[in-house]
C-alpha cells in the first residue's frame, strides 16, 4: 500500500536517513524503531511531505507522493499525530474530532450560513459519524467535555479519531504511548488492532516496547537512518544487529 524506496534526507553534513526502502501493506501495523537521532521522524516526515527528500520516492497504492504538501498527502488518506499531542484543549473532544472534517465543514458553515439546504445535514452527518467515531474507541461519553480535560491516553484516542473521520486509509502515529499508563497502552494496542482489523494501516514510531511488541506485524529498526533489520516483534529480541544497536554487544 505504501512503497518507499531508497528515501534519503539530509541536512547540510548530515545524512538523517539514508537510502531507506519498505513497504507496508493494508491493514498490518508497521513500527519504526531506533535510538534517539536514528532518523525515524524525519522519515515521518518525508512521507508526510513536511521535508523534501533528498533522493528516493514514496508512493501510496501505485501513486507517486513527490513533491507533495503536507495537505496533498493528507488528502490522499494519510493523516498523522504529532510527538507533542495536536489536541486544542479549550474544544470539546467532538469539536476536535470535526476540525479533521474541517473542509467540508467550512463549506457546510458557508452553506448554513447561505441557507443552502443540504448543509446542514451534512453537519448533523458529519457530527453522528464523529460520535460514532469516538464510540469505537470507547470514549463516546467524552464527547462534550473540554479536550484539555483528559488523560494523554484519551486524548490520543481523540486524535486517532479525528483522522478516521477525516477518512484516513493510512494513519502514522509518532510515539503515541508517551505519557500513557501501562493500562492506557494496553487500550490503545486494542484500538489499534480492531483498527487493522477492518483495513486501516498504521505506521508507528514507538519506542515502547509493550505497545510495540503487542501491535506491530513488522519492525524496522534504524540505526543512523541505515536500515538495520526488518522482521516481525518475535524475531527482533533475537537480531544480533538490533542487539548490537540497543545493547552496544550482540
Ligand atoms: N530540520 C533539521 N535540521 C538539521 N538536522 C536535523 C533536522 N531534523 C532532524 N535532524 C537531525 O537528523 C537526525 C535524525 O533525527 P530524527 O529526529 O529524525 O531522529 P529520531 O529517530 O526521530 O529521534 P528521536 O527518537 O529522538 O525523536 C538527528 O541527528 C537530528 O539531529
């Protein structure tokens, strides 16, 4: 479903992720994993299109992304969470769910606005599938409570809701598990597994290892921004490479 190939991005001297390729494929749970400065965001980043690589391509079901913006990329059916948490906190959790409709909402609000007749459907719409967005995370109760009122792991739910109503095929989360009780993770590898379950795919950056041993179908470790191994979560305690890397001994 989505096809890197030979991804380089470098800044001035340095080289942040060097000639990377994988693929990942519908419906499975792919992990990039490494130590801090292995370059993990900024392949997020490149395949988000907030950083234009340097060489190599990536292609989401056979289209090429080059040269797209963040916005053209998100409107292919990719969306993306932030390391420090895209909740606005004074919103209600529903509100934040629609603001991932935010373009047709804003032409609904028009509409309205204009009197337009079906606009105010799609606004009743687009509120029942958020609702019911937030019920398949188990957070449906919170749906007119103030965003900032809410653990990080229900806010993370949140976010991974706003990117399903925004009608993401593909959902890239960077370590979403920061701040998360062991019970909070635990919730969101269910959330993330019933996601799968019924086709979406997620790309992961984690460096948790409950979540990520629990979640993920492949793991790809980097080192440097090098590819280093690639396997599924029950070969990757015993990659001599991947030990070498988090242990500094094989
Ligand atoms: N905009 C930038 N300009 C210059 N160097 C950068 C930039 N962004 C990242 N780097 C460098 O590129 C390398 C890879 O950084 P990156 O943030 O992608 O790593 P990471 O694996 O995500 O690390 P972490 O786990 O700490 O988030 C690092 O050496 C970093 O300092």
């Amino acid at each position: 479903m989505l096809e890197v190939r030979n991804l380089t991005v470098k800044f001035a001297g340095l080289t942040a992720v060097d000639d990377l390729s994988f693929t990942v494929n519908q419906g499975e749970v792919f992990t990039l994993m490494g130590p801090n400065g292995a370059g993990k965001t900024t392949a997020f980043n490149a395949i988000g299109g907030f950083v234009r690589p340097t060489a190599g391509h990536v292609a989401l079901r056979g289209q090429s992304m080059a040269g797209m913006s963040p916005a053209q990329v998100a409107a292919l059916g990719i969306r993306r969470t932030f390391q420090n948490n895209g909740i606005l906190r004074e919103m209600s959790v529903l509100e934040n769910v629609l603001t991932g409709l935010e373009l047709s909402t804003r032409s609904s609000f028009w509409g309205c606005a204009l009197g337009a007749p079906g606009s105010a459907r799609a606004e009743r719409d687009a509120t029942r599938r958020a609702r019911e967005m937030l019920g398949q995370m188990d957070i449906a109760g919170l749906a007119d409570r103030p965003a900032g009122d809410l653990s990080f792991g229900q806010q993370r739910l949140v976010e991974i809701a706003r990117a399903m109503v925004a009608g993401a095929e593909l959902i890239m989360l960077d370590e979403p598990a920061v701040g998360l009780s062991p019970g909070e993770r635990l919730h969101l590898g269910q959330v993330l597994r019933e996601l799968t379950a019924k086709g979406m795919t997620v790309l992961l950056v984690e460096h948790v290892q409950d979540l990520v041993m629990a979640v993920s179908d492949q793991i790809l470790v980097l080192n440097y921004g090098k590819k280093i191994a690639q396997c599924p979560p029950s070969e990757v305690r015993n990659n001599k490479d991947v030990l070498e890397v988090y242990l500094g001994h094989a």
